[in-house]
C-alpha cells in the first residue's frame, strides 16, 4: 500500500479488529459465523503475534464462557457472533452480567429469526441486546454507523466495560460489518484505554462485591491471591449466595446503580442539521447513511429536517430526544426491523411529536429516497 | 450527489472473483486520492448464486454505500446482467462478459468474450476478473491504470502479482481491440447509408 498516505482502506469488521487490539484485547473465544467472521479470522492472525490468545470453540455457548473465564483472569476478553450464535450465548451474558464480569460481544446483526438471512443486513437483535437474557439487569450496547466509528465504538465497547465491570455489546448491521470505506486510523498513542480497577488492599481484607463511591467494585483476577467466589446466585459484598432481602435488593440495584452513574458518559449521540430543525429522522448503523443522503436532498428542497444518530442504544439516551421535542413536529424512524427503536421513541415522546417509522425486513436498504418521499409525506 | 460522483456495480456469479475485483478498484481509488466506499452482496453459497460488488468513488463525502445511478455496469454472467441492469444510467457504460451472457439489454455495451479469452491466453479462467479490470479501466478511466496495477499487486496472493498484471494488460487490449471494430462498424454503417 502506498505508504506517504495514511488512508486506508478498511472493512467494518477490519476496523472492529484493529480497535479490539488498539483497546488491548489479548483474549478471543469464538465460533465463526455470517457476517461476523472477518473479526475472528484477523484476530486469529494478529492476536497470537501480538502476545494474546486466540482460540476457536465448539461454539457459541464455550465461547462465551472462555471469554468470561479470560476476565476472570485478567485478560481483556472479547468475542465476534451473529444472530444465532448471540442466541446461544444469552445464559453466560447474564451471569456475566450478575458476575459483573468485563467483557465485549461483537453482534453483526443479520436477518433473523433463526438461520434467517446469513448475508443479509438487519436490525432485528435491537431488542434481544437489551433484554435477551432474563432477569432485571442493566446493559450498555453501542451501534456504529460507518467504518470509521466501528474502530472507535469497539474501544469505547472495550473501555466502558472495564470501567463498569460490566458486559458491553457492539451492535453491528451487516452493511457497517462489511462495506469498505476510506479511513485513516489514529496511531495507537492517541487511543485511550481504560483498565479495570485492581484491589490495593491485603487480600483478606478484599470484598469483591463492596462497591466504591464509583459504584463499582474492584477487581482482583484470579491467580493475584485474592480468593474469593464468583456465582451466578444473587450474592453479598463476599460473592457468596444470599436469601437476605436487604443483601439481594443491594445486589440488584446496585447493577443499575453503577450504570446510572455513567449515563452520560456512556450515551453517544450525535446531532446533525437539529438547529433549526421541524422534523427529525431518529437513525442508527446503516440507516444513519441513507438518513445523511435524504437530508441533503430534504435540505436542498427546503424541507427543516435534521438528524439524531443513536450511538448508544442501551440504556436508551432519552435525553437526545428530549431537549429537542419542543422543536419538532414529526419524527421518522427508519430500523431495518418492524419498529424496535421505535416503541422507545414512542414511550419518551409521550404524545407530544408525530411518530411516525418505516421499517423494511426484506434483506435490503432503505434508500435515501424512500426516506425523502415518506419525510415530506409527514410534512405535508 | 454531486456530479463528480462515480457508481460502478460489477456482477456476476459468486466465485467469479467481482468482490475482490471490487476491493482492488475501490483501493485504486484512494491510490488516485479519491474518496470511496465498496459494498457487496452476495448469497450464502460459497459458489454460485448472484454476486455484486458496488464501488462508489467521488471527490467529496460518501453518504449512502449503495449504487443507486450506475454509471458502469459490469455484467460476467446472464443472470447477473438481467437482474441488475434496471438502474443503468442511459449514457453509462455497459461492459457484458459474452461468454456468458447472451443476451444484451442495449447495442452500446462494450461486448467481449472475457472468460473465454481468459481461458484461451492463461488456460484458466481464473484470472477473468482481472482481465475485467483491464476492460473497465480501458473502457472508462473512472481510475488511472498506474493506481489499479498497483492495487492488484497489493492485493493478489504473493507470487501471482506478475501473471495477474499480465491478465490485466491483456484485458486493456482486448478493450482497445474492441474498440477499433466497433469503430470500424459504426464507420461502415455511415457508408453504407451515404
């Protein structure tokens, strides 16, 4: 490659790679699939030369389950799936959850339900990120929207979750996953990382479970001489099982508490043309690309329209929509599902917008002008 | 878009090699400092089945990864050219590989038997889509030669770089070659009407 210049060109899931090891994962557990497989099959490349591990498990179930032990044990963990395989892995997210185990699930989203459209894009799993695994708990899921952003989420992804202690999603569509596009990445030296907070005190003396003013407990990897039990039961500040309503009401709260605390900083929004805008288009992954085609063209006609970009779909950056709803007349959402963003939408409106959503399942693209023709439909 | 704007579909069955074609000529672009986005679509088989790869290469941003206005359409197999010939600018060019594909929607397209040659001159026709290349960058200068020579060369499996720059130069000519008898056609028929 030509090397005066520093513009590459780059894959979604290329990109995904090269933030995972900017970011410092050193850990890969995975099971190839549709339209995901590129991260895993470069990270088998790079990550053993690089000092990490890679290994290929029987399946999605294992690959989990490696990533979480890896965590456990001080490495930052990652893992690359589809649909079916993020299926299999909902049992272990949850105790990853509960466990308040760091690590980052790579969903490229394709079409579903079951074996669905391997190659087709989709934004079907929106729902199943939040809440495919049972139980109350919270979750931090990040959706890229150009090559670009899917290096930079993927650090983020990777930082947020050992900031938080907590298992982040990278929500992916196919079109993001696999076009290539023109980008410079930064030099390694400008990326950010973040590590988890080891304990500084003797070991008998460590509760894995007592949350700081943060409101996140440090962490000790096994192997460091901190002993000390890790379950899937609801637990006390020890780790140990408990049935005391004070000890489960603390242990439960304080999973959301700790995510609470960083909302702000773990929401990621953008806004475009919101100035002087009537009418908005809520988008996210690829629909952000049609919605930016559409509203040059709405723009050029006059039509006041702008556009909120969704980074952060979980917890749902309310705030985005709400300083803005004073404004606005009629908001689009287009979702490559039957309407997932949507009923969020719907729920902080509360009424005062027209809502309206234009949802496509048939494996394609909503086009720019689609969106221009339904927009000016809902203005007129 | 703007008018600097370039979309290019290439088509075919998947194996065919037009994804990676795809990649080659969206890394040329950046060679030449353009901006580009390369999208494909293709089936769950790992052969056969419709395969598309779509460039899109423009001096400014790039919004939307799909080409929605094409402007060279790049046809390798029958299929390939009755599906996704509908968005056909009418002064695009339409390059068709007529080993395959039998029938041509217009009398414009640039016309060559492009596997078949291929096999003819490398006894495979493993290196059709590098020939396609040389075609379409003979056809249409949306990239400079120097930039895509040295895209292949990137790209290509180690060892093979000299063969496929060959298949690439062969694909020139053949364009060239097409050319001029499409030339002299056209200045026979001005004849035979005067």
């Amino acid at each position: 490659m030509n090397k005066k210049s520093s513009y590459r060109l780059l894959q979604g899931n290329e990109a995904v790679a090269e933030g995972a090891l900017a970011a410092g994962i050193n850990f890969f557990a995975g099971y190839p699939i549709t339209p995901s497989t590129e991260v895993a099959e470069i990270l088998a490349d790079r990550l053993p030369a690089d000092g990490g591990k890679f290994i290929q498990m029987e399946d999605e179930i294992g690959s989990i389950a490696a990533i979480i032990g890896a965590s456990i044990g001080g490495c930052k963990a990652l893992t690359a799936t589809s649909g079916p395989g993020f299926s299999l892995m909902q049992e272990n997210l949850g105790f990853a959850c509960l466990a308040e185990i760091p690590l980052v699930i790579v969903n490229v989203m394709r079409g579903g339900p079951s074996t669905g459209m391997p190659t087709s894009p989709s934004q079907g799993d929106v729902m199943q990120a939040r809440w495919g695994t049972h139980g109350d708990h919270p979750i931090i899921v990040l959706s890229p929207s150009s090559v670009e952003e899917a290096f930079h989420y993927t650090i983020k992804a990777v930082n947020l979750a050992e900031k938080y202690r907590n298992p982040v999603i990278l929500l992916m569509d196919e079109v993001i996953a696999h076009m290539r596009a023109r980008v410079s990445l930064p030099p390694e030296s400008m990326v950010e990382r973040i590590n988890r907070v080891h304990p500084n005190m003797p070991p008998e003396w460590y509760l894995p479970y007592e949350r700081s003013a943060t409101g996140v407990a440090p962490m000790a990897s096994f192997g460091d001489g901190y002993r000390y039990h890790i379950t899937g039961l609801v637990h006390d500040a020890k780790g140990y099982p408990t049935a005391s309503p004070n000890e489960c009401r603390d242990n439960i709260r304080g999973l959301f508490t700790k995510i609470e605390r960083g909302f702000r900083e773990i929401c990621l929004v953008d806004y475009e043309q919101m100035e002087d805008a009537e009418h908005a288009i809520v988008a996210y992954g690829s629909m952000v690309l049609s919605a930016r085609s559409a509203l040059e063209q709405l723009r050029e006609s006059n039509c006041k329209v702008g556009l909120i970009k969704l980074g952060t779909l979980w917890p749902f950056p309310r705030f985005a929509l709400e300083q803005y709803l004073p404004q606005l007349k009629t908001i689009l959402i287009p979702e490559l599902n039957m309407g997932q963003i949507y009923r969020e939408i719907l729920r902080v409106n509360a009424g005062k917008a027209v809502i309206e959503k234009l949802n496509r399942v048939n494996g394609t693209l909503i086009t720019p002008s689609e969106l221009v023709k339904t927009v000016k439909g809902l203005i007129r | 878009m703007s008018q600097t704007t370039t979309e290019i579909r290439l088509a075919g069955s998947g194996g065919q090699g037009l994804i990676t074609g795809g990649i080659i000529l969206a890394e040329a672009a950046i060679l030449d400092h353009k901006n580009v986005v390369q999208s494909q679509s293709y089936g769950p088989e790992a052969r056969g089945g419709a395969s598309r790869a779509e460039i899109i290469i423009a001096e400014g941003p790039i919004f939307f990864p799909k080409a929605t206005w094409v402007d060279i359409f790049l046809a390798m197999s029958q299929k390939a050219c009755d599906q996704y010939s509908f968005d056909i600018k009418n002064d695009g060019i339409f390059i068709v590989d007529t080993t395959y594909v039998k029938q041509i929607p217009t009398s414009s397209a640039v016309a060559i038997p492009i596997s078949a040659a291929t096999r003819e001159k490398f006894g495979k026709e493993l290196f059709s889509n590098i020939v396609a290349l040389g075609v379409l960058c003979e056809a249409c200068k949306v990239v400079s030669g120097k930039a895509l020579k040295a895209a292949i060369s990137h790209r290509v499996p180690k060892g093979t770089e000299k063969i496929n720059l060959e298949a690439f130069t062969f694909g020139q000519k053949l364009a060239r070659e097409a050319q001029k008898n499409h030339n002299e056609a056209d200045s026979e028929a001005i004849a035979a009407d005067t």
